[in-house]
C-alpha cells in the first residue's frame, strides 16, 4: 500500500523519530534555499545537456501545475514560467540547484493549444529524456487531484515501469479539494499504484498556492541530490 506524504507524516522510511523527521526537513530546506538558476533549455534530442548532476525532472498533463510546483519547491515565484494556458512549456527546461541537484520542467502532455507537429516533437523528445537519461534518479509524476489518474498518465507509467525508471506521484492543487474528496482520490491512486514496480511508495499530497506539503517533498528530493561538499 502506497503512503501518503502529508505534514504529519515523515518524509521517508528511516526518518520514524521526529528528531530525524525535523533534520531531514531542514536539510531539504537548506538545499532549496541554495542559489538556483535556469540552466538550458532543449527542445531536441540533440539539446540535451550533459551536466553531471542527479535530475529530478517534473511530468504531467498540460497545465497540471510543474512550474508552479518548481516555483514552490525553491520559494520563488518566477523561477519556471507559469501559465493558465496548457502546453505553454515546449521544451525541457532544466534548473540547477546549488551545484548539487538539476531539476527538469517537462512539457506537459496531453491536451495543449499549440499546433500538432509541435506537440508531437516536443512528446517525443520528453518521452526519450525519460526513458533514456542516465542522470534522472526519479520522476515526480503530477496529477491533479481533482480529476485523478487519466489514461495519459497511465501510459506514462507504464513506460516507465518497462524502463525501470522510478517515479513519485505528487497530487496538486489539493486546496480545492475537500478532505473527504482528496481521501477518495488518494485512496485511488494508491490502489492503483500498488500494482507498478517502478512507483514510489510513497504519494506527495501538495498544494503550491497554500504550500503544504511542499516542506516534506523538498526532504525527499533532497536524498537524492549530490552530497553536500565537507566544510
């Protein structure tokens, strides 16, 4: 069964004490408080950077909320462009993190006002990034938690599951939900998840607008950037 990471719950496995659940939470402030910057942009498989850092990179439907989400994550609110227009982000935008961590905003998938051959390069490169990139130690799956899992997203999923890639479904815009309601939609997806080899345990119930959750999901993703330089 799939957990849900909530403020009241510790961000990872081996964090059961509060004492470690509060280190683990201060480490991952004190990464996404570093310097970050745009880095490249590729819209082209011939694009893609060679950087030598751990990726996070950021999928979902069209206007699911990535860049929101990125703009939470490091407290910035113009870092990664955001739009109520879907498919705005045509390209895979990669953000560095401190020298220790690159995050990758994906162009959304699915439904998208732009013309259908840039949709299908922009798909193709995205779908070959995920499944062939050695830097990418997890993929944090999107969804909204008002309409739940789509067949898109299950497709999603499947390749990386037969790609052996691991991913982290994050549920957003939960603040528009009731409690009752985001229950029955955690509950879905979990039950759904159990059945996908390459899914991460653990669902990351946020809000960008209200923040919350956004402290628990920067201590996951901070296990996996590159170790903090000895002083």
């Amino acid at each position: 069964m799939a957990k849900n990471l909530e403020p009241s719950s510790p961000p990872g496995p081996d964090t059961g004490d509060e004492a470690a659940r509060q280190q683990a939470l201060e480490t991952g402030r004190l990464l996404f408080a570093k310097e970050c910057q745009f880095l490249t942009a590729a819209a082209q498989d011939g694009q893609l950077p060679d950087l030598g850092l751990p990726e996070i990179a950021f999928a979902g439907r069209s206007n699911v909320g990535k860049s929101s989400l990125v703009n939470a994550l490091t407290g910035r609110k113009t870092l990664a462009r955001t739009s109520h227009t879907p498919g705005r982000t045509q390209q895979l935008n990669f953000f560095g993190l401190g020298g220790r961590l690159v995050m990758v905003d994906l162009p959304g998938y699915g439904y998208a006002r732009a013309a259908k051959t840039d949709v299908k390069r922009w798909t193709g490169v995205t779908r070959n990034y995920l499944k062939g990139r050695t830097e990418l130690r997890r993929v944090c799956l999107l969804i909204d938690s008002r309409h739940g899992l789509k067949d898109n997203d299950r497709e999603i999923m499947a390749e990386l599951d037969v790609a052996a890639v691991s991913y982290q479904v994050v549920l957003t815009k939960t603040d528009k939900l009731k409690p009752t309601g985001l229950a029955t939609v955690l509950k879905a997806v979990e039950t759904e998840l159990a059945k996908h080899p390459a899914a991460h345990p653990e669902v990351a119930v946020t809000s960008s607008h209200k923040t919350k959750g956004i402290a628990e999901l920067r201590a996951a993703l901070a296990t996996l950037a590159e170790p903090a330089p000895e002083r």
